[in-house]
C-alpha cells in the first residue's frame, strides 16, 4: 500500500522533468538516436550562419559575437544534456550553454553537426565552476583536483540549437 502510495506521489515529477527539452522534429523511426537531430530552444533559421572560424576572428578582435554558428558537438553534459563543447581553430574548445536553461540537448547528441544562435562571450572560468563541468563530464577524481588555476575560456549562450542529421 505505502509503495502504491509513493509511486502517485513521485508521477508528477516523473513527467515535470521528462519534458525539459523541446524537439520539434518528428523522430526517425528505427533508429537509436532517432531523438537527436532537431530544434531545440527557440526556432533557429539556417540563414547568415558562420563558421567557427569566422566566429571566432571576431570574438578575438571585438571580444563578443552575436549571431549563428555551424560546427559539430564534441562533448556533452553526461548529466542533463544541459551544456555540450564544440572545437575552436586555436585548438581548444568553447562551451555552450543555453539560456536560462531553459531547454537541454539530448545526452547522445555527440559528434553530431549544428547550428547555434546566441552570444558568444571571451572570459575567465573560477576553479570551482571548472570542477564542477569537469564533474558534469564525468572526470576521475584525479582530473578534477588537477584543477587549481582559472582559465580564459570561450563560451557561448545559444537561445537556440539545430542538431542536424549525423553526415
């Protein structure tokens, strides 16, 4: 009777959270990641799109891009999907998230192309914040206490995503 009881209680936040992403595309049938590609966020148009390298000439000289990006999802948060990392050309990495987290990508949406619409921001990251997206990545103990200095870091704000169909 008290497992009855507990599982209505617990049904309602079962379903709060299984809604936190937004997908507008229908899935493709038969396949096990049938669920990545696909808007997530606010609708985002594949016109005046950049390249990172294009992106990121601007946001060295002006130190702040605003617009839409293609590039390909190369790490994502192993937790919610609630920020992923594409590759920059100077050779580090720049992370996204979205704003207000207000919706999430899904957990299997790595190496997949996409298009990003938002603000794109140079600054410099605190230990903490680092340890803790070393956690969300799913680091071993030894990476995260390796981590003792801030960094200048890349990120960028997406109001929006595209993941599109894996080439």
């Amino acid at each position: 009777m008290k497992s009855k009881f507990l599982l209505i209680l617990m049904l309602p936040i079962f379903f709060a959270c299984n809604n936190s992403t937004k997908v507008e595309s229908e899935p493709i049938e038969g396949s096990v990641t049938a669920q990545v590609p696909g808007n997530y966020g606010a609708v985002v148009e594949e016109v005046e799109v950049l390249s990172i390298s294009q992106m990121y000439d601007e946001l060295a000289s002006k130190g702040e891009f605003e617009g839409k990006v293609i590039g390909q999802i190369k790490e994502v948060c192993s937790k919610k999907g609630c920020w992923m990392t594409l590759d920059l050309p100077n050779g580090e990495t720049m992370r996204v998230t979205f704003k207000d987290y207000g919706f999430f990508v899904p957990l299997t949406s790595q190496g997949y192309p996409v298009i990003i619409e938002g603000i794109a921001t140079k600054s410099e990251t605190d230990v903490a914040t680092l340890k803790h997206y070393a956690e969300d990545a799913g680091k071993s103990k030894e990476e995260i206490d390796a981590i003792t200095a801030p960094k200048l870091e890349y990120a960028f704000e997406a109001v929006g995503v595209i993941i599109k169909e894996n080439a």
